[in-house]
C-alpha cells in the first residue's frame, strides 16, 4: 500500500513508488533563487540500492539525488527549475567544447572510479564552495562529505582530476540503465581555466556514450541562477516542462513538445 498521495506525483516514476517512502513534504527556503519559497518533496528508498530502470524511471521524472534521499520540485505557481537532459548520440560538441577536452587531454589526468572520501577531497570541497560564493554554511568533514556524495542508494562514479599528481577537481555521476545523471562536482577555484565544469559534464556525456546509455541528465536548469543556466549550453537538449519532456530549440527556452 502507498504511504503517500500521488496527486501529482511524476507520471513517468509511478512504477517506483513501491520503493519510496516520504520523508518530508514542507515548504522550504528556496536553494537556487533569493526571496522564493520552496517545495520539494523528500523521499527515502525501501531498498538499499535500486536498480537501473527504477533510476531512469525517477530520472525521467524529474527527481534528483542528495545522499539516500530524492527529491523533485513542486514549487508552483513558480516553474524556474527545470530538469534537464540530452541525448547522448544527438549531441553536438561545438569549437569550445572541444578546446575544453583538448587541454585536458595535454595537461591533466582523468579517472573514473568508485567514490570515496578523504582529506583532500574534503578541502577540495570546501575550497570550491568558498571559492564560488555557494552559500554561508559552515565547512564540512567527512562525515558529511560521505553522507552527501558517497551514501548512495543508486550505483555512483566518480571523476577524479589531477594536475601534476595533485588533486583539482571531483565529479560524482549516478548511473542507471539508459541513463547517467550528474550529481555534484566541485573543483579548485584556481584551475578555472581548464572549465572543470563543463569538462566534467563533457566527460559524463562521454563515459554514457561509450557505455550505451541513451540519457545524461544534467540536473535543474534555473535562468536567473549563474551556476546552473549554464547548461543551456549543451545541445540539443530537453527539459523537462510542465510533465512533459521537451525539445529547447534555443537557449533563451523556446520549446516544443515531444508529443
């Protein structure tokens, strides 16, 4: 039995809803724009971990992953997030993208392998969110930095990036069936020139092409937020807009729908 209405719940994660439990469901502060409310219920999983088509079913409808827990936004009468996704076999890697991967490829070290935590990672972290002005919270430690990235109930990746053995940037991406979806990465403020960021997301796009998958979710797109419109930079991309996933046919977000 459901332990929780699903009046308006994602139509494309209904088949999941056995393995959810809700944990909260208040009005918030609004992490991504000032002065706004928010509404963005918080679930729990029934399993440990769930397993692929369950992720690209939750994928598919919006939800997002911090730590254990998942969550979508359900903010109305505000609509500025938008989950955000590409066809990996679509996408177009344009002049700077590929100058991006060329320095890359000349100066750093790029490895995928299974999250963990550390020191440095820890520094790195809190660095990144200093160095970026990414909210007045205190620094973290390990336990959070564990609890946040590497307690999981989906199967995770991480991106390690070096320069000259020397750790500078991190990025952790959930992997389902048909689809990769970004989760966090942070990096040395003082390596901005080699676009960590976007580095990271061209990687991620990279590793699901490589290994089959259709999908890379790229997170909330949000116009008036500078540290998440930058996504509207990979094309052709689909957000996903009042239920339905939709084709952006420009940057400035004119859509239509996929039908």
């Amino acid at each position: 039995m459901l332990s929780f209405p699903t009046d308006g719940f994602p139509s494309q994660s209904l088949g999941v809803v056995d393995r959810l439990i809700e944990v909260q469901d208040v009005p918030t502060e609004c992490p991504y724009i000032d002065g706004m409310s928010a509404r963005m219920p918080l679930f729990g999983t029934t399993v440990d971990e769930l397993v692929g088509e369950d992720i690209d079913a939750l994928l598919a409808g919006g939800f997002r992953r911090s730590g254990r827990y998942l969550y979508y936004t359900r903010c109305a009468p505000c609509h500025a997030c938008e989950p955000t996704r590409l066809d990996v076999s679509r996408f177009r890697r344009g002049a700077s993208f590929k100058r991006v991967l060329r320095r890359a490829e000349q100066d750093l070290s790029l490895t995928w392998q299974i999250p963990r935590v550390d020191q440095e990672r820890v520094d790195l972290y809190n660095e990144h969110r200093d160095g970026r002005g990414l909210g007045s919270s205190p620094p973290i430690d390990r336990l959070n930095y564990y609890h946040f990235l590497l307690d999981s109930c989906m199967p995770s990746l991480e991106l390690e990036i070096k320069k000259n053995g020397q750790l500078i940037g991190i990025s952790i991406m959930d992997v389902g069936a048909n689809s990769v979806s970004a989760v966090y990465t942070h990096f040395d403020p003082a390596a901005s020139r080699y676009s960590p960021g976007t580095l990271a997301v061209l990687k991620q796009i990279q590793w699901a092409a490589e290994h089959q998958r259709r999908w890379a979710y790229l997170g909330l797109y949000v116009s008036s937020n500078s540290h998440l419109n930058y996504k509207s930079r990979f094309e052709p991309q689909q957000r996903l807009i009042a239920g339905q996933w939709r084709d952006i046919l420009t940057p400035t977000g004119r859509a239509k729908s996929l039908g």
